[in-house]
C-alpha cells in the first residue's frame, strides 16, 4: 500500500492497525539511560527500610519517588 492511500484511509477515520506493524514499535523517550548518583549511607539506608516496607527493589522505589516530584514539578509549574 502507498503511503497516500495510508494517509486517506487515516483521515477517513478508518482504522489503520491492519496495514502496520506493531511487532517493532517503540515509545519515544522510555528506553532505560543508566545514571550513576552517590547518596550518603544514611540515605540508601532510609532507602531501603522504605523499599522493604512496600516489597520492592531500592532501584524501584528511587524511580517512582523520582518520577512521582517530576509529575509534582510539571504539575506545578503548568498552573
């Protein structure tokens, strides 16, 4: 199929999910980068006393609170 037959089928409200191929898609921005943060020994403590009370990883824990203050910062600062 052309491209310009794939654009009038879109645009017609059609749905198009037949003529691609989802097998290789990816998400923008969501691949992992690895970061390296040095914490004081009080801190990976705190951290993983936290992580143990909810039954997941020091990782884990560390990349929800860190996303959930991004969600907090993009909130705020829209308003």
């Amino acid at each position: 199929m052309k491209a310009e037959e794939l654009d009038a089928l879109f645009d017609s409200g059609e749905d198009i999910s037949e003529h691609l191929d989802l097998t290789t898609t990816k998400r923008i921005g969501t691949q992992p980068k690895k970061v390296n943060v040095d914490f004081p020994e009080w801190i990976v403590n705190a951290l993983d006393i936290e992580a143990k009370k909810i039954g997941v990883t020091r990782q884990s824990i560390i990349k929800v609170w860190i996303a959930e203050r991004l969600k907090a910062e993009q909130t705020h600062k829209a308003s």
